[in-house]
C-alpha cells in the first residue's frame, strides 16, 4: 500500500471516529468520561502504530547499512567489500563488518576483467605446458621404441670370457673424479632425507595450529615445508584449507590449483590422488 494512501485512510478514520463522538455528546448517548476513555484508547494506539513504523524503518535502514551478500558481479550497487563479499546500495567507503575499504561499482568490475584476463593468460600457459609434455611423452616412446634392446636374445649368449658371479663389479674406485662424484650423489641424498623429514615435522605442527584455529601460524609451517619439499601434496592442500577459514579465497584457489596442475601432469589424471584431489 502506498504509505500517503495509509495516512489519508488513518486520517479519515479518525476523523470518522470524532464525528460519532460528537453525535453521540450531541444526542446524549454517550458521556464525556466515555469519550475521554475513547480518545485516551485512539491515542494510545496511533502511538503504537507510529512506533512500529519507526521500527520497521530503522530495520529497513539498518538492513540498507548493512549491504548484502554479492560477488560485485552486478550493476545495482554502489560499494563492494572485497573481503566480506558484502555489496552496499548506498555508497560506504569502510566495510561495515570487517573495518577494511571498500571499492566502488567501477573499481570492482574493472577488477573482475583483469582477473579474467590473468585467468586466460594462467589457463593458455597451462594448456601450452600440458601440450609440450604431451608431445615429450610421444618423443620418448618413440625414441625407447627406436633404442631399446630385447634382453631376450641375450639367453643365446655365452662368451668364453665370462666373468665368475660373485666377482665384483668394475668401478674406478681410486679416480679422484667418481670419488667426488660418489660423495655429492651421498651428500644430496642426505639432504632430500633430512628435507623430508623437517617437511613432515612442519606438516604435523601446521596441522596442530590448524586443530587449534591458528590459521597464520599453520600456514607459517605448511609454507616453511614447502620449501623443502616441493612436491608434497598435503602441504598445498592444508594449507589451502587455512586460507580458506581466513577467507582468503584467492591464495586458497591458487594452492588447489598447482596440486591439480602438478598431478595432471606428472600422474597421468587423478586417479592416483583422489582422496587428496577431494580434500578441500
């Protein structure tokens, strides 16, 4: 109902009301004390009509200060918090539920067509990477095709100058240059052990932070493995769950991505690492 059409049949109800008072003074069929009582009734309950005007304007207010949920996508709004994902019809310049400053109508679709242009150019170069592993793989099954030897001609074989079995095999043992090389290949296998090993340690600490809602300190740890260990899936994975729950979506999809990307390629699908695929 149109709220001047409320207000005019509000008037003329009272006004109505008033007239039969009068008649009734008039006539002598009603006294004074009853029309007082009536009068003091009527007042008591415009009160409480103009009371619940006023609040459901101040709800309608409050409701409007607010914003409302929105992925700034639209053109009905005038600011847009970025971190809440609250969009606000009238203009606010500082979120009203996270204190951060918000972007303007124009800002945010701006915004968006750079993400979609960097999404484009992320989506082209992964397309460019999985095609030249693809024809990396064709080339080394031709060229093992080209190149391999059947051992099992080899059974026909014998040599009068076959070595006895148990004789050990011939390696340059007093070359100073195998000997370096021997002590490197010894040296960084240690390291890639001592490296696992601190990655794991910092996963189990990550995941104790992540139990006990320290969202910054988890991803401290789970970052700090990643360092060491590149390839370990479940670092990605947690660690994008603790962006998650502090709302930074952008670094939460990035992480999920590369775990992706990296299993798509080097896994041949996802098969492999479903439950980890699933994870978050």
């Amino acid at each position: 109902m149109n709220p001047n059409t409320e207000e005019l049949d509000d008037f003329l109800e009272k006004v109505d009301e008033i007239h039969k008072q009068v008649t009734g003074l008039a006539k002598n069929e009603i006294s004074l004390d009853e029309v007082t009582v009536k009068q003091t009734k009527l007042e008591e309950e415009a009160k409480k009509k103009e009371q619940l005007k006023k609040h459901k304007e101040d709800e309608e207010r409050e409701k409007i200060r607010r914003g409302r949920s929105g992925k700034g996508q639209g053109d009905d709004y005038a600011s847009f918090c970025r971190f809440c994902f609250v969009e606000y019809t009238i203009l606010t310049p500082v979120c009203v539920h996270c204190g951060k400053d918000t972007m303007t109508n124009q800002d945010r679709h701006e915004e968006l067509k750079l993400k979609v242009e960097d999404y484009k150019k992320k989506k082209a170069a992964k397309d460019e990477r999985k095609n030249k592993w693809e024809k990396w793989r064709k080339t080394q099954a031709i060229y093992w095709k080209k190149t391999s030897t059947n051992y099992s001609k080899w059974d026909y074989f014998t040599s009068s100058d076959e070595e006895e079995e148990n004789s050990e095999p011939v390696v340059p043992k007093n070359d100073p240059n195998f000997m370096a090389l021997e002590k490197d290949l010894e040296e960084r296998m240690k390291k890639k052990e001592q490296d696992r090993k601190v990655a794991l340690e910092m996963k189990a600490e990550g995941n104790e932070y992540l139990a006990k809602r320290d969202y910054l300190k988890a991803i401290e740890c789970y970052t700090f493995g990643m360092e060491r260990v590149k390839d370990m899936k479940e670092l990605y994975t947690n660690r994008a769950l603790a962006y998650l729950k502090l709302g930074n979506y952008e670094n939460c999809i990035k992480d999920c991505s590369n775990m992706l990307e990296f299993i798509e390629i080097f896994e041949k699908g996802y098969e492999k690492s479903a439950n980890i695929c699933l994870k978050v």
